[in-house]
C-alpha cells in the first residue's frame, strides 16, 4: 500500500517548450502533496507543497509562474515547467501526505532533460 | 527552527563491517526524525522513523538508529554492510515551517561499499 507515482519517469525537451509531470497516490488520498527539486549529487530541495484545490504554496526563490502547481483531486498533483531551459534539468520528485496517517511517501522521480 | 546535519558526505566500509552514519538534528521541540535511502537514479525509500517512542528504532535492511536527545543526534547503524547497501542516505527532520509541517532534508551520506 502507500503507492505514489509519477510519470513520466523521464523526459527530453527544447528548450523554450513546457513540461507537464503528473504525481498521483494510487491507493490512499493525500490533500497535501509536495513538490522537489534535486540535483546531481545533492539533497532534496523543497520547491512548493499543494493543498487539494487550493493554490500552492511556493518556497523562497522559486518562481510560481515557471513551475505551476495544480491539485485537482485528492489524488493528482501536475507540476509543469514553463518554458524550460537547461538549468531546469533536474531530478523531480513529489511526495503526498496521507489524510488518514500523515505519513508522507515519496514518487520514484522525473528527469527532466532540457536540452 | 528545525534542521539536519550529516556530518559525512561519503562514508566508506568493507562488506561485512559496521556501518555508522552520523546524523545531528536542531529542533525546538521533540522532532520527528527518519532516515531515507535512495539508490542511484531512484525514488527515496524509508528506512526508519522516530516518533517519540522507543529511542531505539529499528527499520528496514537491519538499519537501526538510536534517538540521543542529550547529543540532539540520530546516528544510522547497520552492523554488518551488504554491496547493496552503497546509496545516498538522507537523514531528515519533520518541521513545522510556514504554519504547515515540512519535512528538512540533510546534505546526504554517500555509502560506499568494498567487496
């Protein structure tokens, strides 16, 4: 139990073009969901955490109009990338907060490559 | 405020011995702390959490962790290190930021393990 994926699981794009990265919990509901950023040897950095239809709260020096956040269910979370360039290549990876245990279970991640 | 300090960047063992992964927290209050795995290219997994309970926690792969709130650490043990066992380990620090609570990443312990 406690499943969350992602998909794509990676991803090639031009630069200048737009992402969409889907999150889902697949066998409980999450109404917080969690987005994050991590480079190449590095820790996870929080980019934004989603509440079930509301706006998304974004962490300091992330930009809200570059990495949209939409929640629209109490199991699907979507970040897109707009207009994306090679400093967004990265490894994305979403996490959703269980309603009944507070748990927090972490998706397998997406690569994104802008080239 | 709450934080994490892993105080190795890499850690290297011998298949077979000990493994020890040093982990100092900071936190106002009693934390929540767990410890996450994730293998190259992969999602995090859960390796153990501490909660308040036992100070002695065990979790998955025969990690074990003990809560020291005298030394504020949280140190991951495993006696006897397996080839795949070598991964990134996070350790990390449930915070409440924001007026919603977030989990705090550490920097990551890269384990590296000799045949």
């Amino acid at each position: 139990g406690a499943v969350v994926s992602q998909h794509p699981s990676w991803v090639i794009c031009k630069s200048g073009t737009s992402v969409k990265i889907e999150c889902r919990s697949l066998d409980f509901q999450a109404t917080t969901m969690f987005w994050y950023r991590q480079f190449p040897k590095q820790s996870l950095m929080l980019m934004a955490t989603s509440n079930e239809g509301s706006k998304a709260t974004y962490e300091q020096g992330v930009e809200k109009d570059k990495f949209l956040i939409n929640h629209a269910s109490l199991t699907l979370s979507t970040l897109t990338v707009t207009s994306a360039h090679p400093e967004d290549s990265s490894f994305y990876i979403c996490s959703a907060r269980a309603i009944s245990s507070y748990e927090q279970y972490f998706g397998p991640g997406t690569r994104l490559t802008v080239t | 405020a709450q934080s994490v300090t892993q105080l190795d960047s890499h850690v290297s063992v011998s298949e077979g011995t000990p493994v020890l992964l040093r982990c100092n927290y900071s936190s106002s209050y009693s934390p929540s702390l767990f410890w996450y795995v994730q293998h190259p290219n992969k999602g995090l997994q859960l390796l153990l959490k501490y909660t308040s309970a036992a100070t002695l926690v065990k979790g998955i792969n025969g990690f074990e962790a003990e809560f020291k709130k005298s030394e504020t650490s949280f140190h991951l043990t495993k006696p006897s290190a397996h080839m795949s066992d070598a991964a990134e380990y996070f350790c990390v620090v449930s915070g409440r930021m924001d007026s919603s609570y977030k989990l705090i990443f550490g920097s990551g312990t890269r384990l590296l393990v000799r045949p």
